[in-house]
C-alpha cells in the first residue's frame, strides 16, 4: 500500500487601507476593532475593545484572568511607551510548593523547566499567578485612549452575553484539551456539560456556549469600573473561589498589584529602529537575535537565502542561550502557551502591538464559578528550581515570551509585529523582522515567506514550504533538522500579525496564515 499525502497551500492575503487596521486571532474581535475606529476611536482604544472581546470569543488563548504587554508608537508625541502588566507570583508563594519530580524529568509544558511532582506549576491551583490584566489596559486606556471605560467594553460584554461562537475550530479545541477541562468542576460543567464536548451545528449555523458567570463578571466591570477587580467586590469574589480552590493568592496580592508605563528597550537594525518590552519579556532576546544576525550575516538578493536560514538559526541558539542563563527579576537580573497577539493602526499614526495571554491552553484550567473567570497558569513561567534568578519567589514578576514589537524604518514606516505561541514567539517576530528590514518584501510576502523555529533546544524546525536548496544548506549544518507544515494543529510555528503604516498613511496587515479565525479587519478597505 503506498502513502498518501494531502498537500494544501492555504494563503490569506495581506489588506491595506488609508484609513485603519487591526489584525487578531479571531475575525469577531478584529471586525469590533474597526468599528471602534470608524466610530472615531483611536487605536489604543480599538486594541482594548479587541482585546477584551477575545477573552468571551477565544478563551483558550486569553482572558481577564491573564496579563500581558503592549508597544504603543504615538504619533503626536512620536515616541514609544511600554505598558507592562505581566502576571506576578503570589506573596506566599514559595518554592517548596513545586517539589521538583525527579532528576532527568523535564516538564510537559511549554517550558524545558525540570518536571514538578503531580505538575501543580502547570495546571491547578497553585499554577495561578496574580492576574494584571485588568488594570493594566485600564492604565493604558487613561493614558493613551480617548474612550470611556463604559464604552470601550461594552463590545465585550454583548460577545460574552451571546457566548462561545462554536464552530468546528472552536469544538476542536474544546475536544484537544478536553482531559485537563475534565479534571476541573467548573471546567467540566462549562466545556463538557454532558460529559463530551460541543459540536459544530452540521448546517453551518453557529453555535454558542455560555462561560459560565462570565457575562455578569463583564458587566460588573462595565458598571463599576476595572478597579472592582482588584479593590472591589468581584476581588472579593475572584479571592474567595480562588482560595477554596487551593490557591495562595490573596486579597493582598490584588490589591497591591500595579501596572506600569515605562519607556522601551530599544537597539538599531539595518539603519532602522526596533522597540521591545522590558526584561521580563522576550525583548532582550530578540534584541539579541538581532544585533547577531548583523554581526554575522548581510543580505543579498531579493529573498532570504540558504545562508541566512543558516544565519537565523545560529543567532537565535545564541539568544536562548543568553536568555535562559541570565534573565528573571533575580538579582542578577541582565537588561540589553497559548497567548493571543493584535495589532493596530489609525488614521492618526498610532500604532498598537499588544500580546495578552492566560499562558496554556486554557490556562490553569480553574474556572472561578463565582465569576466565570478562567484563571491563568502564570507560575509555571518560573524556573522551579530555587536559587535563579527567574526561581519562584513570593511577588516576584516571572520571565515571559511575550513580545509586541514596534519597528521603526529609515523610510518613516512603523511596523507593529506580535505573536502568540509559547517559546516559538520571538523566533517568528525575529524573522518577520528581518524579512521586512533585510529585503524589498511586501508585508503579504513577509507573512508568507518560510521561517524556521529554535525555542531553547537544540532542534531546528524549518516550514515545509521552504525551498529545496534551502532544505538541503540547512539538514546538511543542522542533521536533526524537522521539515513540518505551518498547520492549523497542531501549531508548530508561532502564529504571528503584523501591520505596517508607511510614511504616506498606507497601511497593510498580514495574519496566521492557516487559522480559520485571524483575521485582518480594515476601515475603509481599499
């Protein structure tokens, strides 16, 4: 019997527009995006109203129960602000609450951390780390937006009074993770509420899930302000089913929790200028990559060649290596999953590169059945190890992947460049980056254009519709290289967005190629 293969060449071309974009995971929160821009918004205010409605349209990515970072260019002051809102460890957290499984284990997670007995850093009570979400769009929405909290949820709150759309992507990732869905009540009640998961309507029609208290939860943070998460009632409530479910997260650690806006890392590539989050993020390493890359390789040609897929592997092995020995908030702290990426841009020059995320799918798994919350699994970002300088410690901020970049081009364009996918987030954003500054590349090329993934091994994985030389150049330096497809499932490469706005005010965006949901959504599409 000969094999069979099924070759598909899926291509979601790039859109342009004068007058604004935004580019997410999911077309409900792109196209929600737009309207706020059309109805005069700008893109600050776009990036949060998206935001937001993620968490009721794809819950297994992000949520009010995660944090993340966004990059902003602002273009009447024409500079660049960090607004961090990772997620923290609890006060009480303390090492010995992750007792290290055993010599030679490595974790089953997104991490090569060694494995945890009974994986309690993974999933689970103690896998909740304080949440900053809430607080810190609200602290970017008072600094950069020009919307009324009131307003800029109230998208949300109708996508969480419908429910989960539930087409057959949805279902299938519903059904992907249903055994750890399983293992948790509320969880259980929820996604498998007979014992199986939902199933896409066999006509086509869409069908809805209700989360839980969800929609409450979103309305209560409508009516009295984001501050009721971490001071107010729904704290109380988020705290109370938090510790009857076993976690040492306390009134406390909400209450004390703060959002900040600081001012970027920054380095210069090719003459052009790139902007990254702070130290806790995948920004030093791909500052690192970069300036490598730079050192080691100068391009040529149209397109990449053999040598610079050579050239990116090497500079990223050399940035995992930096990355995973030196950075934490530990005293020797160097400066230079699943998680859900967005871009935008307006018809005033902002440009918003936001990465949120509750960490792995579905996060901890532990829905909170006073709020409806699903609650991220942020501690299984530290090192379980004690004694590192990303080791658990009680308040201590944990070493993220997350990555919203803007760059800066010699020819006055900014390029708002993000991701989502665990460790392979800053490999994807390292190339993109490239691609646009090292050759004459379209945004709709760049998006399509092969890349390879290095995330902390020594495996080098290229997508499958690299070229034949390509191939060849880099099995011959690289014997253990991995040829997959850039697939819907299992996601092997991050899946990255990208806008660009040029000097002109064009503006194109490009987003995960295969995902039946991402989707770049346009005002004024031309």
């Amino acid at each position: 019997m000969n094999d069979t293969t099924e070759n598909w060449q899926i291509r979601k071309p790039a859109v342009r527009s004068e007058t604004g974009l935004v580019a997410t995971q999911h077309y409900i929160a792109s196209d929600i995006g737009a309207e706020v821009l059309r109805q005069g918004g700008n893109a600050v205010d776009a990036a949060l109203a998206a935001g937001l409605a993620l968490g009721a349209v794809e819950p297994w990515m992000t949520g009010i129960g995660g944090g993340g970072y966004m990059t902003i260019y602002i273009a009447a002051a024409k500079e660049v602000k960090v607004v961090e809102f990772g997620m923290r460890a609890p006060f009480n957290a303390k090492t010995e609450d992750y007792p290290l499984a055993g010599q030679g284990e490595n974790a089953s997670d997104a991490f090569n951390w060694p494995r945890v007995v009974g994986d309690t850093n993974i999933h689970g009570p103690l896998s909740v780390a304080v949440p900053g979400y809430i607080r810190g769009i609200a602290k970017a929405l008072a600094e950069f937006g020009t919307w009324e909290w009131q307003d800029v949820i109230a998208p949300a709150c109708e996508q969480a009074d419908l429910g989960l759309p539930i087409d057959w992507y949805s279902a299938q990732k519903i059904n992907q993770w249903a055994r750890g869905l399983n293992t948790y009540s509320e969880t259980r009640k929820t996604y498998l509420a007979d014992g199986l998961p939902p199933t896409a309507e066999m006509d086509g029609s869409l069908g809805r899930l209700t989360l839980g208290n969800l929609a409450n939860t979103y309305r209560t943070l409508q009516q009295e302000g984001p501050e009721t998460y971490y001071t107010g009632k729904l704290a109380r409530s988020i705290v109370t089913d938090l510790k009857a479910a076993g976690s040492k997260i306390t009134l406390r650690d909400l209450e004390d929790y703060s959002a900040s806006i600081n001012e970027p890392l920054t380095t210069t590539y090719r003459g052009g200028k790139i902007f990254t989050p702070g130290a806790l993020t995948a920004g030093p390493s791909i500052i690192h990559a970069l300036e490598k890359l730079e050192e080691i390789y100068s391009p040529r040609g149209k397109r990449p060649d053999a040598e610079a897929y050579i050239s990116y592997a090497n500079a990223l092995f050399s940035a995992y290596k930096d990355r995973l020995e030196n950075l934490g908030e530990g005293p020797d702290t160097k400066i230079p999953g699943n998680t859900s990426h967005l871009c935008v841009t307006d018809s005033q020059g902002n440009v918003v590169s936001l990465t949120q995320t509750i960490m792995s799918a579905f996060g901890s798994r532990i829905m909170l059945p006073g709020s409806g919350i699903l609650m991220n699994n942020g501690m299984m970002w530290f090192d379980p190890r004690p004694g590192g300088p990303n080791s658990v410690l009680g308040g201590r901020r944990p070493l993220s992947n997350m990555c919203p970049v803007i760059l800066q081009t010699e020819d006055g364009s900014h390029t708002a460049i993000g991701a989502c996918g665990g460790r392979k987030i800053f490999p994807a954003v390292f190339q993109l980056a490239a691609f646009v500054s090292d050759y004459d590349m379209s945004i709709d090329e760049a998006v399509h254009c092969p890349r390879l993934d290095v995330s902390g091994t020594d495996q080098v994985t290229l997508m499958a519709h690299a070229n034949e030389t390509i191939t060849k150049a880099l099995k011959q330096r690289f014997p253990g290289l991995m040829v997959r497809p850039n697939g819907v499932s299992p996601n092997l490469f991050a899946l990255p967005q990208i806008i660009r706005r040029a000097a002109s005010g064009r503006m194109t965006g490009g987003c995960f190629i295969p995902s039946p949901h991402a989707k770049v959504s346009a005002v004024g599409e031309t």
